[in-house]
C-alpha cells in the first residue's frame, strides 16, 4: 500500500473498524452484555467506512472530485469487496487480498481450509505433515498412562501443566492453530505478523518432523522443538503458554462475537485428506458455544443473503488476489467472473503476501501479482476522470 500510495500520489487512510482497538461504541461496557454489541456487524463498519470517505472528501483540501479505491486483507479484504458492491457511488474499485468470501454456507467444502494447510506441510518437508498425522494418537497415548499428564506438560515446556482430559483437547486444539497460523504466515522472508519467525518457517518446522516411526515420546519431544520455532524464535520465551497462539493484538474478542452472529465459517477434518484428527462441522454445538458465550444465536445464511454469495456478476472492480500457500483461499476467489471482477493467484504466497511491503526475498509471483494489481487500480482511476470530464 505505502509504494502504491506513493506511485498513484494518493492518500492512505487506515479506519479502524468499530469495536476494534480504540473504537469502542460504549466504552468500557462494549464488551459487557450482547445489548452493546448490537452495531457490531460488517453492515455498520462498512456504513461507517461510507461515512468517513464523505467526511474526509468535505474536509481535506483537493480530496473533493478525487477516486477512492478500497484496499483490504483477510476480512479487511472481505470488507474491501463487499464495500465496492454495496456503495460502488464511493469506491472506484476494490483490492480484496485473501479475502475468502465464500467460506460460508455450503459454498465450498468444510475441508477445504485443513487440507491446504496440511498440503503446505507436506510440500515443505518429507513426512512432515504424516509426522503430525501420528502426533494426535502419540498425545493420546500418553496422556493415558500414570505419569503421562505430568510428563507432557514438562516435555513440551507448558506454561500450566495439564491436569484432565479436557487440557488434553485444549493442547490438540492450541497445537492444530499453530499449525494453522504457520501456514497463514509461510513467508519467503523474516516477519513477525503473528510471531517473530523464520523465512520459509514451515520449511524450518518441517526440519524436525521427518521421521514419523519414532517412539511417541521421541515423537513428542520433536514436535516440541517445532513448536518452540513459533513461539520462540526470538529465545525470550521461557515457558510455552498454551492459551494464546499470537503477541499481538489482533482483536479476538470483537471477532469471537462477529463469529457468533454473522461470521458463520464452517470447518471441518476427516484424517485422511488433512493431518488433522477427525472433526465434523457441527452447527447445533457451535451455536450452543455461541450462546453459552455471548447469548447469541448465529445466522448461518445472513452472509450469503446480504452479499450474494456465488451469485456477484453484477458488480464490478473488484481484484480478488489469493496466494496458494494460504488456506483461506480455499474460501476465496481464485477464477475470474467477469473482466472486472478479476481474479490473481499467487503460487508462493502466503496469507495477502501481496499487501506486504517491498522485500528483497519477495517471489517473482508477488511482484508480478503487484503489478497486475497496480494497472487494474490505474484503469479505475483513468476511467473514473473520463466519466468527470463527460458530466462537465
């Protein structure tokens, strides 16, 4: 964005999404009762979105008769796209970056995420992703006998040991998101997005995890040093907390409720297309853990009501990029629909890869990606003056 800005001499402007960071509608008590989350929905961010693009077109000197265009990653990049479809008087076009905006319903398998992710670690080391595989039955294995519990908990450097059967999901379940975050942020360079990491970490992981027929405990004490190039690249860390999978402050708490009520993404595993254990898509549970939680109800099709699901020929503009190596393309874009709603596969890109800034390390796909994404901007805005320039 920060060498595309500069290219075009346009302005950047971040908004910060309601209930998110600083912007929180009631204070203190946003978070307190489902009552004052009631405008926590993509509809009221992207009419605030409408609202400070008017503001700011009134108020800063030249910004008046100028084109805007809508730049976004992951569910900004959702945002991006559906913001050129709902106010396209606004926005001359959209950059939605790794957005999956059909995760959702049954417009793609349930699968479809677990089995990207298990196909990065397959792709980055031999037996890395069947090590992982054997991990779950390992875990279970020993969480089994006498000494198990204790002997995991010090094996794996646990901040708390575990203690019951219901800490033994919770490590499967902290273990899996590692994996997941891993694939997300597989980048051809250093970065600390969500972590400080290794170029390449899952190459870096995968180092570890090559030998699926040792001994469980041996199996185990492996997995650890891969999980310990996540969560301790930096060697700060000095005990492995397993109630959070990222430092920095993503705002999980406003998306926990997003995904309560109208962010409804199913995802499941089966073993044997995945290396995850066996989970079906189970909406009554998530619904029942939604309510127990916020005393909401999710609305499994509202997404698809409100934004068209599959069905968004008619709108126009939109630059949908996903890389290959990310998961939530599975969820995305990846054909093109019309000439203007245009889809950009990147085959080394991780997760929006593309919104990055400039890197020495950067794969040729990226750049190219860049540029693709660049001329389609340049035609928006050729053709946006064109129509001024008709109107006067």
């Amino acid at each position: 964005m920060w060498d595309v800005a500069e290219e075009l001499k346009a302005m950047l402007v971040f908004a910060e999404h309601r209930y998110y960071g600083e912007s929180l509608p009631f204070g203190n008590n946003s978070f307190k009762d489902s009552r004052y989350l009631n405008y926590l929905t993509s509809e009221q961010a992207l009419a605030d979105f409408a609202v400070l693009i008017k503001y700011l077109k009134r108020t800063i000197p030249g910004a008046k008769n100028q084109p805007v265009i809508a730049l976004g990653g992951s569910y900004g990049g959702m945002l991006a796209a559906w913001f050129r479809m709902k106010y396209p008087h606004m926005v001359v076009g959209a950059l939605a970056a790794s957005a999956p905006i059909w995760h959702f319903g049954n417009l793609v398998p349930c699968g479809v995420f677990m089995k990207i992710v298990t196909e990065d670690f397959r792709k980055s080391g031999p037996n890395c992703s069947e090590t992982i595989h054997d991990s779950w039955g390992a875990i279970t294995r020993l969480a089994r006998t006498g000494s198990g519990l204790h002997w995991l908990s010090e094996a794996l450097h646990l901040c708390t040991p575990l203690r019951n059967s219901q800490d033994v999901q919770h490590l499967k379940g902290w273990i899996s998101e590692t994996w997941i975050n891993l694939a997300m942020v597989d980048y051809p360079y250093e970065s600390n997005f969500l972590q400080p990491l290794p170029a390449w970490p899952i190459k870096v992981v995968c180092k570890y995890l090559n030998n699926p027929s040792l001994s469980d405990a041996q199996l185990l004490q492996n997995i650890f040093q891969a999980l310990n190039i996540y969560y301790n690249y930096s060697g700060q860390a000095r005990c492995l907390n397993i109630s959070e999978t990222t430092t920095s402050n993503l705002g999980t708490q406003g998306w926990s409720y997003q995904a309560c009520t109208e962010m409804v993404m199913p995802f499941c595993t089966n073993g044997i297309d995945d290396m995850f254990e066996p989970r079906s898509w189970n909406f009554r549970e998530y619904s029942d853990d939604c309510f127990k939680q916020w005393g909401v109800r999710p609305r499994p099709a509202w997404i698809t009501t409100v934004y068209g699901g599959r069905n968004i020929s008619s709108h126009s503009n939109i630059v949908f990029s996903n890389g290959e190596l990310d998961p939530w393309s599975g969820g995305g874009v990846t054909k093109d629909i019309t000439d203007t709603l245009v889809a950009i596969t990147i085959p080394e890109g991780a997760h929006h890869l593309d919104l990055r800034a400039r890197n020495a390390f950067d794969p040729t796909t990226v750049l190219l990606a860049r540029s693709l994404e660049v001329r389609h901007m340049k035609q928006w805005i050729r053709d946006f003056y064109a129509s001024q320039r008709k109107k006067h």
